[in-house]
C-alpha cells in the first residue's frame, strides 16, 4: 500500500488544478500582484507560504479540541504571525537584500485569504497528517501560479530569469534584442499581473469546460 491513499493525494492534486486558490477560489491574489515581476522572489514567497502552510495546519489541527470557537480566529492569526515571524527572521538572516526587497508582504502572508480558509475549512475539522496534505496542497498550488506569472512577468519585462539575462544584452544588442526586440516594460507593473492571471484562467477553463460558470 503507498504512503498516501487515493483520497489523501487528492489533497495535493486538486489544488494544482481544477482547485486551484488563486485561479479557481480567487483567494490570495494580492501576493501574485504585487511581487511577481521578478521569478525569485516568487519562489521565496511560495517557500514561505508553503512552509507556513503546511506547519501551521498541522499545529491548528493539534489543538483543534481545546480552542474556545469564539476565540478561534485569534488562535489561528497567533499561529500563523508567529510562523511568518520566523520565516521573515530566517531571510533576514541568510537572505538579507531579499528580504528588504519583499519587506512588508512577507509580513501580509499573517492575512492571506488562503491559509486563514484552509484553517477555518479543513484543519479545525481533520487530523495533523491530512491537515498537513491540505496545506502542501494549497500552497503548491499557490506557488505553481505564482512562479508561472513570475517567470513570464520576468522573462518579456527584463529580458532575465532569476537576474540571468536569457535573451541577450538589450545595451550592446545582442541575441534577440539584436533582432529589434525590446523589453516590454509594462509586464513589470502589476496590472499586467492580473492580466497573466486572467490568461491563465481562460486557459485552465478552456481545457475543463467544467469550471465554466454559468
């Protein structure tokens, strides 16, 4: 028998497509607005996401039985500040530039929609271990937008990859830039985001006509 049963690998599958938090549930979008314009901090704020996710399921789940229902929330905004209390301690410790460059909305993942919905929904309700898959699961399917809208905002805004400059040097001319391409720089501004994401829910849709509403 494998680790996971089919009803628990759902809890990892499902949110990396058809429901998927950001594109399905329109839940934790601000993020994805507002530091995706470059690739790496996209993946440090999936990696702070998924951590705080996966951890801070597993530990509402623990003392689901002893939080007073009126205080609950308060309960699950301690865990959670004091989970990304850490993270941002860590990438002000090993990662520093990083963290000035995120600053406050490492800060505002103690607000996003995401984690506060899977601890109300599903760890109040469920075991650490099924908790824990949940919270893998949202986040990953979190980070998989993330990083797309990262990797296309990078890529056609300033011609790079996590700083790498992939399509030649738009100053000397080279590679493509040698053809005349240019850098379309309103893909660094966050309305574009939205526009990234917009395509990639007609995409998703287009694909399962399921989660067309009508």
């Amino acid at each position: 028998m494998g680790l996971l049963s089919k009803k628990d690998a759902k809890l990892i599958t499902d949110p990396l497509a058809d429901n998927n938090p950001i594109t399905i549930q329109v839940l934790g979008i601000c993020s994805a607005l507002a530091i995706t314009a470059q690739l790496k901090a996209s993946i440090v704020m999936s990696l702070s996401v998924l951590f705080v996710m996966g951890v801070g399921n597993v530990v509402i789940s623990l003392i689901r039985n002893i939080i007073p229902s009126k205080i609950r929330i308060i309960v699950q905004l301690t865990v959670v500040a004091a989970l990304v209390i850490i993270v941002d301690q860590v990438l002000k410790a090993y990662a520093y530039s990083l963290s000035k460059e995120l600053s406050v909305f490492i800060g505002l993942i103690i607000t996003n929609c995401i984690i506060m919905g899977r601890f109300e929904a599903f760890a109040l309700a469920n075991g650490p271990w099924r908790s824990f898959l949940d919270g893998i699961g949202n986040a990953l399917g979190y980070a998989v937008i993330l990083v797309i809208v990262g990797f296309f905002r990078e890529l056609l805004g300033s011609g790079t990859l996590l700083g790498i400059k992939v399509l030649g040097d738009p100053i000397e001319k080279t590679g493509l830039y040698a053809l005349g391409y240019e850098n379309n720089g309103f893909m660094l501004l966050s309305p574009m985001a939205l526009i990234v994401v917009g395509i990639i829910i007609w995409v998703q849709r287009s694909r399962n006509k399921d989660l067309i509403e009508d």
